[in-house]
C-alpha cells in the first residue's frame, strides 16, 4: 500500500514538471514573439569638440519626416518610426529579425548647449545632431613654478 502511493506521489510530480516546462517553452516563446517587433534602442556616437557636442545616429530604412528630435540645454531626445514593409505574398519567411515600430533615445547631454542654434542632417541613413555649447571652454596651460 506505501509503495502504491509513493509511485502515485512520484507520477504525480514527474507530470507536474513536465506541465511546467511545457508552460516556460510557451511562456519563453510568446514572449520571444513579441520581443521580436519591438526596435532596440538607438545607437549613438557622442563626440566632443572644443566649441559642439556632435551626436550621430543609424537609421536605416527610416523617412526623415519620421525622424523627431527634441533638445533642453543639457538634454536630448531622439525618436524614430521604423515601418514595416509591405510583404510579398507570394514569399515566405525563413528568418525575419529587422525591427519595426518606435524607437527613442533620451540622453543627458556632457555640457549645457545653445538649443536655439543645434542643426541636424540626415544622410545616407545617419542621423548628425551638432549642438553648439554655451560656454566654450579655453585650454590653458598653467606653469609650474
């Protein structure tokens, strides 16, 4: 009678665990699905000239009226519509990993700029935001004495 209820026990657990993992692999795969639709977050290279912050970001495959920069003196953010392309319908995909949707970049800025004079230009899928500075700043050599 002991042993009878203990493989029970066992069998019971043995289909609780595989009930389980059964749910992670769905749980994993719902979740892998709509990862995949969702764009990452822009890239960017920040550099620093005595007298601008210049930031450059990719955006490929986006319209430049789908492009929207918003600055403060010491602030900017970058967001971007990624579209979907039109299927073929006659096509099937094998694998699909290009994004598509919104994407946004907000980041502090190294120094305070002059919002009034920032230009941007879009080339060739690369977005270049320059940002004067409003206090540029002088090198000076000190001597030791």
């Amino acid at each position: 009678m002991f042993e009878k209820r203990r493989l029970m026990a066992e069998k019971m657990m043995e289909d609780m665990i595989k009930n389980m993992r059964e749910m992670q692999k769905e749980f994993e795969k719902k979740i892998a699905e709509y990862a995949e639709n969702i764009p990452e977050k822009l890239s960017m290279d920040v550099m620093e000239t005595d007298d601008a912050i210049i930031i450059k970001t990719d955006l490929p495959g986006v319209k430049k009226e789908d492009i929207n920069i918003e600055l403060t003196e010491n602030t900017i953010s970058i967001s971007a519509v990624f579209e979907e392309e039109v299927e073929i319908k006659e096509a099937d995909f094998i694998k699909k990993e290009r994004k598509y949707g919104e994407a946004k970049r907000e980041m502090r800025l190294p120094e305070k700029i002059r919002v009034e004079d920032a230009s941007a230009k879009f080339e060739n899928g690369v977005l270049t935001v320059e940002l004067p500075k409003v206090e540029v700043k002088k090198k000076q050599t000190l001597k030791v004495e």
